[in-house]
C-alpha cells in the first residue's frame, strides 16, 4: 500500500503571494489524513477530495499557519451534517494546549477533540504515529508516520535539538522546516531551524531523502537550498500541489 503526501501549502508564518501556509494530505489507500490545516489549505485541499470525506485531522502545533482554516472547515462540516454527508464528528488529533486557541476551533460537535501527547501511539488505519515535542513557542510535536511499506517524518515547528535526529532516523522520506538562512539575525536562530540545520540533521537521521518546507515567504528559497546542499545531497524544496510517493 504506497503512502504517498501532497503538499497543498508550505509557507509560514504567513503566505507568499498566491501562497498557502503548512497542510499535507497523506494517503496511504483508502485512508486520507489533513496534517497541519493553515490558511489557504482547503480551496487546496478540494481539488483531491471534499473535506467531509477525511479520515482525521492532525495539528502539529496550534500556531494559526497551521490551523487557520480550520475556522472555515467548520462551516463545510456543518453543510455537509446538514445534507447527511457525513454524520459523525470528525476526529481532530491535536496538542490540548493552548487550550484557549483549541476551544476556538470547535463549533457545533463537527470536529472530535483527540488530545496528541509525546510517548502517546497512535494508529489511523494503516499509519502508526509516534511523537516527541519539538523546541517551539508552543507546544508542538513531530511526527514519525510508519506503515507496512515506508517511514515518514515531519518535523513540525521547531528549533534545532539534539533528539530530532533520533526521532527522525532511517526515514524514507523527511519533511523538515527550514524558515531560516544560515547567519540571519546575526544570533542563535529561534524558533525555527535554518534549511542548513535541517540538512544535517537529515545526514545524522541517515534519512533517504530531505525535503525542505516552511518557507518564509520573505527568504530566498535560491539561497536556502544552497545552504543544505552543503550538508546534505538528497535535498529538495517542496512544491505547492506536488505529490510525492514515501514508499521506497
Ligand atoms: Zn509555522
């Protein structure tokens, strides 16, 4: 069963022009999940299916380039309870905390709250999660995706930390932010790895391929990928609507 991600948006904290912030649909099958749901994901989202027809949601930090839309996914969760689309709720995986900004998402039971914690499993389908928290403002949390035929990490927001190599090791395929350029701001980068920090935790994880996301819509992409390739040679940038397969 190949898994298989496309990338409906990819910027952060906010849109380049034409732009949409972090969502990733990965498919394994049958089974559909949104990660991340920043805004301009769902006009995205829509040319591969409706959202009512999702198998889950999951947050990786409640930062609003990565749940925005989900205010107006709402709205078509409630078109779609009205005409019987779908009936239950839809299961929204996400870190309790804040858990002012988690209450704000939720309107009319569409959506059920399923609390992501580190060291917690998870299975959806034919995915197993595992998680650890990242170096992030918020609480945030990566992602180990394995299934019976490939292994997928998605780092989240974060800053770099010594355990994400680990967490990341032997993936098939990493998705890594990298929201900065090596020497910017002229101190330790926070927040946010830069795409050169991205590429060598890739070379320490020994994941097959790196690809590089979170872009500041500001930065030169040019640039960043000059930087990573120095440390790291199986690297590309992700591109809007572009699928990539996981499995080898
Ligand atoms: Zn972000």
């Amino acid at each position: 069963m190949k898994m298989k991600l496309t990338v409906l948006g990819c910027y952060g904290p906010y849109p380049a022009a034409g732009g949409a912030c972090s969502g990733y649909l990965l498919e394994a099958g049958d089974c559909r999940l949104l990660i991340d749901c920043g805004n301009g994901v769902l006009s995205r989202l829509q040319r591969h299916l409706k959202p009512w027809e999702l198998e889950a949601v999951l947050l990786s930090h409640l930062h609003f380039d990565h749940c925005a839309d989900l205010l107006v996914l709402r709205y078509a969760l409630d078109h779609a309870r009205a005409r019987d689309l779908r009936r239950r709720p839809l299961p929204l995986h996400a870190p309790p905390e804040p858990s002012a900004e988690l209450k704000r998402l939720l309107y009319k039971d569409l959506f059920e709250i399923k609390p992501l914690s580190p060291g917690e499993p998870l299975t959806l389908g034919p995915f197993n999660f595992s998680f650890i928290e990242t170096l992030h403002s918020l609480p945030c949390l990566a992602m180990r995706i394995e299934t019976e035929d490939g292994l997928f990490v998605y780092s989240g927001d974060t800053e770099y930390f010594d355990g994400l190599a680990e967490f990341a090791a032997g993936a098939d395929l990493f998705l890594c932010e990298a929201n900065l350029l090596e020497g910017e701001g002229g101190g330790t980068p926070a927040n946010h790895l830069t795409a050169a920090a991205a590429a060598r935790l890739a070379a320490a994880a020994g994941v097959k391929r790196l690809l590089l996301t979170h872009f500041h819509p500001e930065r030169s992409q040019a640039l960043s990928l000059k930087e990573a390739r120095v440390h790291f040679a199986a690297v590309e940038q992700v591109r809007e609507g572009e699928t990539y397969l996981i499995t080898p």
